[in-house]
C-alpha cells in the first residue's frame, strides 16, 4: 500500500516509521515532513501545506495513494477528513465536527458534564473582568486554559492569584493566543499523577494503546514554562492497572459513545490526557489525535502491523493491534535554546549514533549548509527502548550526552518520577 501521512513534526516521523516497518505499506509521503525524515529509508517527503486541502486531494487522486493519516490538529478541527471523503478518499482522522473535543475545551468540558465524564469543575469566560472575579473569588491554586488550539503552551497551573491574574491577562488583554483566547475555561486544580491513554476509535469501538507520560515543563524538576512536551515514556509503574481499566470504563468508553450519541461520531485517535487523583482518574484534556511525544514512545512498543490495523478500521473491520509488554520505552526533546518563548534557530544538528532499539525523531529541521539545522522549538527526539525505564533513560541520556547540543538544550530527569515510584 501507499500511505500519505499529513504534518511535519517527530510525530508523524514516528507513524510513519511504525506504517514503513509493517508488511502492509510499502510506500509513505509526509507531507510537508522534514528533511531529518528523509534520513529514515523509505521516508518520502512533499511540500505541501497541511491546510493546502485541494492540493493534497489532488496529490492522493494523481498518484494512487490508497489513504491518508492525518497527524496534527490544525487541519483536523478545518475539516481535512471531511474534505477528502467528499473527494471519494479514505482518511483515519475525525471530521470537523468531531475534532472540536480538541478544538474547544468548553465543547469537551459541556460533553462530559452532560454525561457524566470525570473531570475537574470548570467556569468559562469570555471576559477578563469575570474571569478575574472568579479568580478572585475561588482563590488558587487554579488552571487557566485559553479555550482554544495554543499548541500546547495555553495552560496555566496557577499556584497563586497572582499568577493566575497574569495569566488572564496574557490572554484578554495581549492576545498571546489570538483567537484561541476568545474564551477562557477555568478549573478547578486537581492533584495527582498524570498519564496519557490513547486510543484507536471507530464510532463506539475503541482499542486502548499502552499509557505513558508526558513531561510539559521545560526544565528540570518540573519547572520553568509549560511546552508541547520535553519527553515521555512508558509503561507507567506508579499508574496501575486498575486505575488504567477504571480510565477505560469510566472515561474512554462512555465519552466515544457520547460522540456518537450526541451525531459528532469519533474516527481516528482519540487522547485522553488523564490525572489519577484520590477519587480516581479525571480528565484533564482531549486531543483528536495522537500526542506529541508520546507517540514517538508508545508506537515503539506495537508489535503489530499498524498499516494492517489502520485500513481494518477504514475498511468497517475489526483491527488487530499488539503490544511489547516486557520492555519500556523512553524519549527526550532536544529544543532549541529560549523555547517555549523565543527561540534561537540555526543551532547544527550533531550526527546521532543509534542501534535497533533506538531511534531518532525529527521534529523542527531545516537544511543548513553543512546538514541540518535547527529550525523550531522542538528539534528532535532520542527514543530508546530497554528491559526497564532505568536502561532505557540510561540509553538514551548516554546518546544525548554523547553528542554537541550547543545552542540547543534538554531535560535530564526525563522518567525520573517513575524510577522513584
């Protein structure tokens, strides 16, 4: 088969790196991609812009593609899989209506009030003055998300009302998040441990992938700003197991089944960005597809055929998808130096010495004049996979360690939560 995979970042290397090592596919386009992906044989690249819907339609109809993954969000919540199912292609993403569970926190936070989803109490504001009052009123510690799409960066965990203020402002009166920051949600802050459950979805059929955690903060010891993400891994040894069954049925299972209810029915990947507290586990967010790190360490561990699964689900079939449950995977960011803020481009890409149980990811590249540069916030990540999360972490900090970041820089305590559980 020929697969077109959409986006440019670590993610949609890592799908399409899982679809290439499956006997089905034979072929994948990433488009736009980068130049880091190229390294990966097999890998082809196109530019063509995620939102550019006509000429991706032409593209697939032009050279036989026999479907399309689509990878970020953005072109999810403007309707690309609506689109391409007008033009007669299969894409494994939800519709328009759908992504809005990403696109709109209000939107998730009124679908699982209505039906009974755990998560934290909210209010949503779409003025600073009320939103402040309540601030005032409720007192901290609070989480202030701008409601809409921020990449990641929109959410404030407010420990006090001052910073929760601040956070109001930077997005009613700076605009930090443009129109992402129409509307505010406000919640309730909720303690615990966080994890990610992601899930293959069609209609009320679902199929669970191994959980991991992300790791937001930009710096050591959980510091510093939030980010798109600095690193994952997984499994998750302070998460148990029943916990993750409890995500299962009381989280996963009633929200897709609420999607359909309510006429958005849900097709692709469905994140569900959970927090296990001493009432159980509650939602924190969804996202409409596959996360970003977590997906450069949980595909790692299929031992399936994901192009086989994938077009199963496409096709109305039941998909088989297989997991390694004997070894742990685990990944760390190289960013370039001032992300989240603004960030220092050009820093040169080191050649990564890597074996079979580990790879690269590359997210943020760009041609230099002597091999890549980088290009973005999050340039690559380091992804190894070991009989525990110690050998892993030590694989892959003896990698990064190994190599001259100069103008770039990382985490060094990446899974250290669950090696202290």
């Amino acid at each position: 088969m020929k697969v077109l995979v959409i986006g440019s970042g670590a993610r949609e290397h890592a799908i399409a790196h899982t679809l290439l090592r499956g006997a089905s596919v034979d072929e994948v386009t990433v488009a736009p991609g980068n130049p880091g992906m190229e390294l990966d044989e097999g890998i082809r690249t196109l530019q063509l812009n995620p939102s550019n819907q006509a000429a991706l339609i032409d593209f697939v109809r032009n050279n036989d593609y026999d479907w399309v993954f689509v990878g970020p969000e953005v072109p999810l919540i403007e309707g690309i899989v609506d689109a391409f199912k007008e033009a007669g292609i299969k894409a494994f993403g939800p519709s328009k209506a759908a992504a809005q569970i990403e696109g709109s926190k209000d939107f998730a936070k009124q679908l699982m009030e209505r039906h009974g989803i755990p998560t934290a109490a909210y209010r949503t504001f779409d003025d600073l003055a009320s939103a402040m009052l309540y601030v005032q009123e409720h007192g901290a510690p609070i989480v202030i998300k701008a409601d809409g799409l921020a990449a990641g960066k929109g959410v404030t965990v407010a420990m006090d009302e001052d910073t929760a203020i601040a956070a109001l402002n930077d997005i009613f009166v700076d605009h930090r998040f443009g129109s992402a920051g129409a509307k505010v949600v406000i919640e309730d802050f909720l303690d615990g441990q966080e994890f990610s459950l992601m899930s293959f979805v069609n209609g009320t059929e679902f199929w669970p992938m191994p959980i991991s955690q992300d790791h937001k903060r930009a710096y050591d010891d959980d510091k510093g700003p939030n980010t798109g993400g600095m690193g994952a891994y997984s499994p998750v040894p302070q998460i148990g197991d029943d916990v993750v069954q409890q995500a299962i049925e009381m989280i996963v299972k009633p929200t897709v089944e609420a999607m359909v209810a309510e006429g958005t029915p849900f097709t692709g990947i469905l994140y569900a960005g959970l927090i296990a507290t001493q009432d159980g586990p509650k939602v924190i967010e969804f996202n409409a597809r596959f996360g970003d790190p977590e997906t450069e360490v949980v595909l790692p561990k299929l031992t399936s055929d994901l192009g086989a699964g994938i077009t199963a689900i496409l096709n109305g079939e039941t998909p088989e998808f297989t997991w390694d449950e004997d070894n742990a995977t685990l990944g760390v960011v190289l960013a370039s130096d001032g992300y989240p803020g603004e960030i220092v481009k050009g820093a040169h890409i080191p050649q990564i010495a890597t074996d079979a149980d580990s790879h690269v990811y590359y997210a943020g590249v760009a041609r230099g004049d002597d091999g890549l540069v980088a290009n973005s916030g999050r340039v690559l990540l380091v992804e190894a996979s070991a009989p525990d999360l110690a050998a892993a972490q030590r694989k892959v900090y003896g990698i990064l360690d190994a190599v001259n970041t100069e103008g770039m820089f990382y985490r060094h305590d990446i899974g250290a939560k669950a090696l202290k559980a």
